[in-house]
C-alpha cells in the first residue's frame, strides 16, 4: 500500500501529474477540489455549501472536507493505495488523514511537492482559466487570494510531513516532471 500526497500549489501540476502516476503505480486518485466541482456541477446539497468559498478562492471548512475525503477513501478499501491532491490544506486536515490511515492500518509513506515559482503559477492559472470554465481561475485578485491562503494555511502541511516530504522542480515539461517524481515514488514502492 502507498499513501502519496501531491502537494504544491495551486496550477503547480498535482492534477496532470497525478493522472500520470495513477497509471503507472495503479494507485486510487482523490483530488478534493475535483470532488467539490462534481458536487456544484450536480448541485447537491455540499456543493452549494462549499461554492460560497471555492469562488472566493477561500479554502472550504475542515469538517466538510475531511467527511468528503473519509467518505471518498472508505467507498474504495481495496485498492493499491491513493494520490491525495489538494489535500490536505490544513493542519487540522492532516491529522484527520494520519487518523484515517491508521484506522486502516496506513500511513502517509511520502509527500512529494511541486516547487513552482509565483510569477509561473500565476501565468499558468489565467491560460488554464482559457480552457478550464473555473471561475476561482478568471479572477486575478482571487488568484492572489488562492497563493495567500496557500502559504498562510497549507504550506504549514509540508512541515508537518517535513520527515516524509520532498520538494521535486515543478517547472519543465510535462515528462520531465513526471520523471522526477517517479524517481522518489519509486524509492518506496518496492
Ligand atoms: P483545487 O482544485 O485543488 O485548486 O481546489 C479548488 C478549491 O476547492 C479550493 O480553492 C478550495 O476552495 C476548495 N478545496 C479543495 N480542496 C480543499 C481542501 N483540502 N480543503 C479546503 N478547501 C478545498
């Protein structure tokens, strides 16, 4: 079993990377940002809870979205291990996921984060903005919110791994990162 956090960024890459590795390692990907866009797309009950904040570009409440992620990670036991992107943002979020896991008898077993400079980032996001229909990506001012609230509320996450953590140059083509994060995964998937 591999427990893999994608860490970095908004626009860093975690979800195109992540589509990579799921085919290569066979493992479960869970991206929560994914998981509340189904739910506003559907407009359920926990979309329009969680739209007020994704549209601000604010993140949405802890125990919603570490009920989505148990119920989304309880749903599919057997598998080979998860991709958590997106999550967890916060501190409060990581030990409920340390919770989960060892209920299951897991870990987290490595977090590999995506280091991409601002300025990339922000250029990233307005051309992804182009294709992506995502409100959160058209508005510079709720760009710069999404970088605040990053290094304010989710950077802290990459310290609390700090032992288990590796930041991989997010920068390249889509195969070059892909090869630079397959060199650390494949460190522990023996
Ligand atoms: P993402 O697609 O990961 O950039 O997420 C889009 C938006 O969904 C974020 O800006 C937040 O509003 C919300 N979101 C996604 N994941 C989380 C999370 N782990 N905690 C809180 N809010 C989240």
């Amino acid at each position: 079993m591999i427990n893999l956090i994608l860490f970095g960024p908004p626009g860093s890459g975690k979800g195109t990377q992540a589509d990579t590795l799921v085919e290569r390692y066979g493992l479960l990907h869970i991206s929560t940002g994914d998981l509340f866009r189904y739910n506003l797309k559907n407009n359920t009950p926990l979309g329009a809870e969680a739209k007020t904040y994704i549209d601000k570009g604010e993140l949405v409440p802890d125990s919603i979205t570490i009920n989505m992620l148990r119920q989304k990670v309880e749903e599919n036991p057997d598998v080979k291990g998860y991709i958590f992107d997106g999550f967890p943002r916060t501190i409060a979020q990581s030990e409920a996921l340390d919770q989960l896991l060892e209920s299951h008898g897991g870990a987290v077993d490595l977090l590999l984060m995506l280091d991409v400079p601002d300025a990339e980032i922000t250029q990233r996001l307005m051309k992804r903005a182009e294709t992506s229909g995502r409100k959160d990506d058209q508005d510079p001012e709720i760009i710069k919110n999404r970088l605040v609230v990053y290094k304010e509320e989710t950077y802290p996450v990459f310290e609390y791994y700090l032992a288990k953590a590796v930041k991989v140059w997010g920068v390249g083509t889509l195969a070059a990162v892909q090869s630079r994060l397959s060199l650390e995964l494949d460190r522990i998937a023996e």
